[in-house]
C-alpha cells in the first residue's frame, strides 16, 4: 500500500467476535492508548481522509509508526470506520429531532431491526431510565417528521409510547474550532 494513502482502506475487517487470534465469542480486552493514539483518533476524526503523512507530522512520529498504529487501532477494534460528517440541512434534511421510545420488555431487537428500516434513523440506543430506546432521525421537513413518527412508529406493535424532542441547533464536537490545533489540509492523496 502507497505510504501516503489512508490506512484501512484495504485492510481486512476485524472478525467477529473481535481481534485475530482471539476466539470467537471471547472478550477482547481494551489495549491502554497513549496520548498519540488518543491524537491520531482526533486527528482521524476531524479529518477520515487525511494522509498517513499528514497524520505522522501532527503527532511527530514517523509516516511507518503512524501507518502501525492506525492499523493497530483498526485491528483492534477501536476504530470502527471512516465515514463523512454530514451538514444534514444542506443535505435536503432540515428537520431533526431525538425521539424517546418505551417498548414491550425483552423486545429489543425486534424494535432495533425496524427503527433500522426508518427513513432518516441516524443513531438508534437501547438505554436505560423513563424510557427504553434514544432514536436521532432527520427528515426533509417537521411534516414528514409527524409521519414518521404517527405513522411508522406508533404503529410498531413493540412500541409503548413515544415522545418527540426537535432539534433546534447542532454543536459539532468534532469539527475543528478556535484553539482546536492544526487542521488537517492536506489532500485525500497527500502532499
């Protein structure tokens, strides 16, 4: 793999069941990060396509021990992926909102299964107090959101009840800011 492409685009998955050469079923335990792990993942964060030398030069180590640890965090299961962070309103889905569940006991994963096929389901979290289930969707507008909500959710025999809460306005914790460091410019290919 060229030096300056990202780590992981090639990579083989973590097995199931977690790490190589753990049987399947059995816990991985979590491996300590040090600080620059813990700056890479920022790093990656903030920026998925950033080159491996991009990375390197930020956390000063060299591009083949950025390229180790990134697949180290990759195998090991720490990062997950690499995907886009989304302007949802410019992306045609202006209207937002959490929506708290309370299901049927021990319905979990069939409840899970069909908020996965909802329109718009952005994050879906199975939690614990007054209520069962955190549901983050976005939809085109507040009056599809109404339908999604009194048409598809309420009419999922598991569901309990459901309340509503509009999202107002978004803070990206993610997205650089003053003081936030350097940010990552070099391009998807590097530099």
């Amino acid at each position: 793999m060229p030096d300056e492409q990202m780590a992981g685009a090639g990579s083989a998955p973590v097995p199931p069941g977690g790490a190589p050469g753990v049987p399947p079923g059995s816990p991985v335990p979590p491996r300590p990060l040090d600080p620059i792990d813990r700056s890479i993942m920022r790093l990656l964060q903030a920026d998925g396509r950033a080159s491996i030398r991009s990375v390197a030069e930020q956390v000063h180590v060299s591009r083949a021990n950025a390229y180790a640890r990134i697949n180290r965090l990759i195998d090991d299961g720490v990062i997950r992926g690499f995907t886009a962070r989304v302007n949802h309103e410019r992306a045609g889905q202006g209207a937002s909102a959490y929506i708290t569940l309370k299901i049927v006991q021990n319905s979990w994963r069939t409840v899970r299964e069909k908020l996965r096929e909802l329109p718009g389901a952005a994050h879906i979290a199975l939690v614990s107090g007054d209520f069962d289930v955190l549901l983050l969707v976005h939809t085109p507008d507040n009056r599809t959101l109404r339908e999604l909500v009194l048409t598809r959710l309420q009419s999922i025999p598991e569901v309990l009840s459901t309340r509503t809460l509009l999202v107002f306005e978004e803070t990206d914790l993610l997205a650089p800011g003053p003081g936030s460091g350097p940010a990552i410019t070099e391009d998807w290919a590097g530099g």
